[in-house]
C-alpha cells in the first residue's frame, strides 16, 4: 500500500506539470501595426531581414554576404544582436528586398549577378554559389520578427513548413534530384547540373483587427522558390512555366568556362486572414514540425521506469531498511553487537573523507550551479519568455544565469570541501572558478579557430570573446570567491557517527557490486528516460529546426533527476550492505555514466542522421563534449547529494555504541 501510495504521489507530481507542456507564447517584440500610408502609429514600409545561410549537410553556416546574392542599398541599418544571437551564430543584416503594405508586385527585379569563368575573383564567386547548392544552403528570410516560411507536402502528405528556402539544388550525373530538387520532376533532365532557385513567390497575409483604420498586423508569410530562366524582365508578368536556370557542373578533367547570368525576381502579394491571430502567428510553423504523441510516449516511457525505481526504492526503505535499523536497534548485549553485519558494520568508514576531496567538491559545486541555470532557465522558457519569437533570448538568458550562481558553486564547493576536512581553501575556489569554466572556454575557443579558418558566421567575433571573459573574470569569478567565503565560515555539515581512526577493510566483491560494473548500469536508466528528448534537441542545434517544447524537456528534467536519485539510492545501499563503504565518488560517477552514454548517442546520431561531409563538421564532437561535460556535472551532483542524503538519514537513526 505504501509503495503504490509513493507512486501515485509522484505520478501526480509530474502530471500537474502537464497544463504547461506548451509553455504560453509571449512575444518576443510588440506588435507593429501597417497601413497603406504612413501613420503615426502605423508603417507603410515593411523591411526584409535575411539571416545566417544554414545547411543541414554541414554544421558551417556563412553570412548572407559570403554569397554573392543583392546587395542592399543600406548595409548600415543592422538591428542589434544579442549576445545569445552572437553565441548561436545568427547574422541579421538588411536586405534589397522592400515591400509596401498591401501592395502587390509581380516580376520585380532585385538585380542581375553576371559571371565570367574566365575572370578568378568571378569564378570563384560562382564556385562557391554552386558549393551552397551542393550542400543545400538554406536563406533564411525575417519580416516583422517572422519567418519566410516555405511550405510543401512532404512524402507522406503532411504540410511541413520551414524557416528557410534553397538557394538551389543539384541533380547528380544519373538524374538523380538531391534535396529541394524533388519538388519538380523536370528537373532530372539537367544531369549533373546546379539549379539555381532565382526567383521567390512571397505571399503575406494579415488581419485587419476588431478597430476599422488601427492598421493590420502580419500574422504570416510564406514563399515558393522557384527556377526560371528569363529571356527578358517584363514589369509586370514573368514566365513561371520557363525552363529553369541551369548551371553545369564544372567537368571533371578541367574547369568552367563561359559566361553566366542570374537575374534575381520576386513577387509580391497580400492577403487577409481573419481567423490568425497575431499572438499565435508562429503556430503554422511550430505545428508543422511537432511530433507530440512521441513525446507523450517518451513521457510515458520515463514514467514507467520512475514508478519501477520508485517501488524498488520504496522496498528497500520500507522493507529491508526497516528491518535493519528495528534489529540493530534491539541489540542489547555485546554478543549481539559483534553479530552486526550490512551496512550497520561501517559506520566507522561510512564517513571516512575520499581520495581527490577537492576535485569532487569542485564537481559538485559547479554541478550545482548548472542544475540551478537548467532550472531557472527552463521556468522562463515554459512561460514564453523564451520563445522562438524572442531571438537569442534562451542563449542569452543561459550564459547570464549561469555567470550570476558563481555565488552558488563557490557556497556548495567551500562548504563541502570543508566538511571532508579540506585545509587548501584558495587551491578549492580557484579550481571552482577555473577548471571547468577554463575547459569549457579552451575547448569553445579551439572550435572558434576552425569557425574562422572557414569564414563561418558561427565564428565568435573578437569583441564577443573579450565580452565573454569579463562576464567570467568581472563577475563569475569574484561571485565564487564571495559564495566560498560564506562557505568557509558556515561550521562543516555534521555527520550522525564518528569516523574510525583506522580504516577497515573491504571483504571481495561480487561481479554486480564492483565499482565499475554499478557506475556503467547505474547511467542506463536516467539514459532511457532522455534518449527521445535527446533527439530533438540534437535535431533543433545540428538541423536547424526551431525547439520549443520547453513543457515537455521541464518534464523530462524532473523525471530525469528523480530517476538518477533513486538509481544511486539503490546502488548505494546494496554496496553499503555488501560492507563497501566508498560510496562518495562512486555515488557521483553512478548518475554521471549518464553523459557518457549521452556522447555515445551523440557519436551515433552524427553518423546515421546527419550527412555532414568536411573536416570542419568535425567541430561537431568539440561542442558535444561541452554539452557531455555539463549533462555530467548535472546528473553527478544529483546523484551525489541523494546518496549523501540517504546516507545520513539512514546512520542517524540506528543506535552506534
């Protein structure tokens, strides 16, 4: 009855979550109202943006610069990037493109690109347009805070639409259509030939609101990439049914030669739509990609496993524990004291200070700061602070959380260092602020160089470094020396029994309760209850999809952290039973295995999902490992504080001569 009364009690605990599984929009930006003319409060013009051209064949996006696309008339007016836009690599700059509200335009020229293969600096402008076609470059259009979207049937007759649009596609030697080439079927005729997708059918729709002459809001936008190739540029009519415009592929024994021309159009509509509502103009996009009852399977999955640790966890408390503590504590005569044996035997070493107490109270400290980032971070996403419409925000927000709880890792780190006896206070708080902020920033920093080597977008600018390591030197750093102060002057976390002088010695173990075989199985269930979650949020950063399920991954999160505290309480009381007391690493390295398998996943997804050619995608592994280093120090620390926990608990309440 207790056992399903604890499981029902945690079972409720995480469906109360459920009314916040889509986390409530709110908008990144107010609402900019249009009219026909110019208004006080209502805007005539309505200004294109592009962004970073990203591919899913290659992790390297380049700037819309770095192709020889139009240019604008005004390249200054860039808006503002925040520091996550900068992190995330995304480039907003102006466009040649301009549009007037409710204005419709068919056929306008942007402006022709000529090429002469027979000039260097022109051949190679034209190579590397025909090197985003091969990789499937995507541009990435933004009006009004919003996406372009492109919007097509996928094979199994689902609308799916996405953010960004082709600049072309390749069709392979034996007419074979790659990526966007499918959506035409005469394009396989252009064996091993580039098609250049030069013109854009841009349709804007927009609601007029409830008060008559308050102007309309844009509620979305989509286009249709197209190929034509033009004869001539009328004003007001282009051929839509015209062959497309080709480029060959240069042949294999020489190079191009000859002259090409790329005239780039666009057409223009408006049309009202009445029933979007501006605060829900994303949904078209956003429902698009949802994979909602796989998510609720993995939810269902997780709970599964919560509820099998929790009725485990519930026996050996309830059942075996029970027991124990009720025998050891009937013991009334010394031949009854010398019969002890479990775990009731090492109470004398149960507390006995580890090797490396340093090292894992840096881990933990640290651990802890990234568990109270993950936390905070993901309330405000789950309330819409951090949606997709609020750009750079969810970077943003992470780095400055996480730079404001130093205070928390230099606390968590000086207490417990103190607690293990610890006499080397400094060595303790510089190794909080530096060892895994400076593993972190080495890493990032090398992967920056190839960033820059490639003329990537996604490579941090000089000012941003400079602005990274005042955030890490001006007020993380002086934040963990101000919480290891208050650390070092609270008295140490005192323990229920007394640590023997002289240590005792550990009987053989059995194969199950070897240390290495428990810190390999203890990470496999935590693994199980986020492997599903993984792939999205692996096929957010690495495809470029949008993420915003923060309902579900606040779910995940908690079911995740109960899982890896009831799998190192089991392990750890099953290893203190078999008379091993060295619980302390053990119990951390239980719940951190789950990183490991994580890297593992992340290896096997690299090579079966994703069709990323060049050494430079390699840079892939360099921020994965970031990511394994932080998923380590989160799972460790939770891990290690329910075992230290149930440690305590379960020696304080057993009678010790």
């Amino acid at each position: 009855k207790k056992i399903m009364q604890l499981s029902v009690i945690q079972a409720s605990f995480l469906l109360n979550f459920a009314s916040i599984t889509f986390g409530f929009y709110l908008p990144g930006l107010a609402p900019v109202s249009y009219c026909e003319k110019d208004k006080e409060n209502c805007k005539s013009k309505i200004p294109v943006y592009v962004n970073r051209l990203v591919s899913a064949e290659s992790i390297i996006p380049y700037e819309y610069s770095a192709f020889d696309f139009c240019e604008p008339a005004d390249s200054s007016s860039s808006p503002s990037e925040n520091l996550g836009q900068v992190l995330f690599g995304e480039r907003i700059r102006p466009s040649p493109y301009s549009f007037t509200f409710n204005k419709s335009e068919k056929c306008k020229k942007a402006c022709t690109k000529s090429y002469d293969t027979s000039k260097k600096e022109e051949n190679e402008k034209l190579k590397f347009l025909q090197y985003g076609m091969l990789f499937s470059y995507e541009n990435k259009w933004i009006v009004d805070n919003m996406p372009i979207a492109w919007c097509y049937m996928t094979s199994t007759n689902d609308n799916f639409c996405s953010t960004g649009f082709p600049i072309g596609c390749y069709v392979d030697e034996e007419g074979n259509p790659k990526d966007a080439c499918v959506i035409e079927e005469g394009y396989k005729v252009h064996k091993n030939s580039y098609i250049v997708f030069n013109h854009v059918a841009i349709t804007i729709y927009y609601n007029k609101g409830a008060v008559e002459g308050e102007g309309a809001r844009l509620v979305k936008a989509v286009l249709e990439p197209m190929s034509v190739t033009y004869t001539c540029i009328a004003t007001d009519d282009c051929n839509l049914e015209a062959n497309p415009l080709v480029i060959p592929h240069p042949p294999k024994d020489g190079k191009l030669t000859g002259k090409y021309d790329i005239p780039y159009t666009y057409s223009i509509q408006f049309e009202a739509d009445e029933q979007t509502l501006w605060a829900s103009r994303w949904d078209y996009i956003l429902d698009s990609m949802a994979h909602t009852n796989i998510q609720w399977f993995s939810i269902m999955n997780s709970l599964v496993i919560v509820l099998f640790l929790s009725g485990m966890v519930a026996m050996v408390t309830i059942r075996s524990l029970h027991k124990d503590i009720a025998r050891y504590n009937d013991m009334e005569s010394v031949e009854d004291a010398q019969e002890e044996f479990g775990w009731k035997l090492v109470h004398g070493d149960v507390f006995r200070p580890p090797s490396k107490a340093m090292l894992l109270s840096v881990f933990n400290g640290v651990g802890t700061q990234v568990i109270s980032m993950a936390f905070i971070t993901l309330v405000f996403a789950c309330l819409g602070f951090l949606s997709p419409a609020n750009r750079g925000a969810l970077g943003t927000t992470t780095v400055i959380v996480f730079v404001c709880l130093g205070t928390v890792a230099g606390y968590v780190s000086a207490r417990l260092y103190k607690t293990l006896g610890g006499e080397k206070w400094k060595t303790n708080v510089m190794m909080t602020s530096f060892l895994i902020s400076g593993i972190i920033f080495v890493v990032f920093f090398l992967m920056n160089l190839i960033l820059w080597g490639e003329g990537s977008s996604a490579a941090i600018p000089f000012s941003t470094l400079v602005a990274i390591l005042a955030l890490w030197f001006g007020i993380s750093v002086p934040l963990t020396f101000i919480g290891a102060y208050f650390g070092y002057k609270r008295r140490p976390l005192e323990h229920p029994v007394r640590t023997n002088q002289i240590p005792r010695q550990i009987p053989d173990q059995v194969i199950y309760t070897k240390p290495l075989t428990c810190i390999v199985m203890g990470g496999v269930l935590p693994f199980g209850c986020i492997f599903i979650q993984l792939f999205f949020i692996l096929n957010s950063i690495w495809s470029h999809q949008l993420y915003y399920m923060f309902g579900f991954l606040f779910l995940v999160v908690t079911i995740l952290v109960i899982t890896c505290s009831e799998t190192t309480i089991l392990l750890c009381y099953f290893h203190l039973a078999a008379e091993d007391y060295r619980w302390w690493w053990r119990s951390f390295l239980t719940a951190g295995f789950t990183a490991v398998y994580f890297f593992i996943y992340a290896i096997h997804y690299y090579f079966s999902k994703l069709a990323i050619e060049g050494f430079a995608s390699a840079i892939i592994f360099g921020y994965t490992l970031i990511m394994t280093i932080m998923i380590f120090l989160f799972t460790g620390t939770i891990g290690f504080t329910a075992c230290y926990y149930f440690v305590t608990k379960i020696y304080s309440v057993v009678k010790v001569d």
